[in-house]
C-alpha cells in the first residue's frame, strides 16, 4: 500500500508499509486477523481434507512414482539403485516416500564409496531418504529429496508445500 506523508519542510514523501502496517495505515487493522484467520482456515481444510493411500506394490502408480524417485536418487547417489519402501503415500496430487536405497540385486549400498563418506566418518549419516512428489499432467516429479539427513526434514513440507496432512500420518 503506497502512503503520503508529508515531511518537516512540507515535502510530500511516499513510501510502502509493510503489510500489517499497511492495513492499519487502511483503517483495517481489526478486520485483518479475521481475514487471515478465514484464509488460514479455507488453505488448511482443503489440504488437510485429502485422504491419502498406500499404492499397492507392482501397481502403475507405484512404479510411476518410485521410477521417479530414482531419478534423483541415482543422481544424488551416483550409481544405479532400487528402494526399500518404508512409507508410501499418496494424497490427490502429492505423495510422499520414506525409502531406503539398495543396490538393483536387492544388497545393501556401501555409502562410505559415496559423497556421503564424510558423514557417515562423523556419525551424521541415515542411509534413508525422504521425498516429496506432485503430479504434474501425467507425470510425478520430486519436488523434494533428501538423503542421509539424521533430522526429519519432512516435518516443515506441510506448510512450506500446502500438502495434505494426511500424507505424513
């Protein structure tokens, strides 16, 4: 909101609010914690609404999302990989996916011949992954992965993404 004020020497000064102060500026600063809490509401039920689902192993849908997945995860990891899925969930558009990445054979990754090195040397290694996914037209796309984090990155994806709660319970 653009305000006029005028200066010590009659001089007329324009500059921008920040938004709380521009609506008090407006007049509006009672009517604005309903409006945001209205917002906040109607944002959050939408999301949260979505019941999520589990897609079956060998199921299109599945191999949709975790080829993917592999994508970035090979990326990352530099080398050919299949998942261990702890957590798959799909909720409308998005999906979540706590995996852990194992060599095509089904053996364990030795992370130490890896970028990963360093970590695992000071203990700050988890050799699984996390990954945020949305549909995009017809095909998934991973919005977010992180692996070899010992913190739970997914816990700010909610807010930061507007997903539905329901993919993380």
């Amino acid at each position: 909101m653009l305000l006029h004020t005028k200066a010590a020497v009659g001089r007329r000064i324009n500059f921008v609010a920040p938004l709380p102060f521009a609506c008090c500026a407006a007049g509006m600063f009672l009517r604005t914690p309903v409006v945001l809490l209205c917002l906040s509401i109607a944002l959050a039920s939408g999301a949260a609404g979505q019941s999520a689902h589990t897609p079956k192993p060998g199921s299109e849908e599945r191999k949709a999302l975790m080829d993917a997945l592999r994508v970035a995860a090979e990326k990352d990891i530099g080398r050919k990989v299949i998942f261990k899925v702890e957590r798959l969930t799909v909720a409308g558009k998005w999906a979540y996916a706590k995996v852990t990445p194992t060599q095509p054979n089904g053996d364990e990754i030795d992370f130490s011949r890896t970028r990963y090195r360093k970590q695992i040397e000071f203990g700050a290694f988890d050799p699984q992954g996390e990954a945020l996914l949305r549909l995009e037209g017809d095909e998934w796309t991973v919005v977010e992965w992180v692996f070899g984090s010992t913190d739970v990155p997914s816990v700010g994806w909610p807010e930061l993404y507007r997903t539905p709660m329901s993919l993380f319970r």
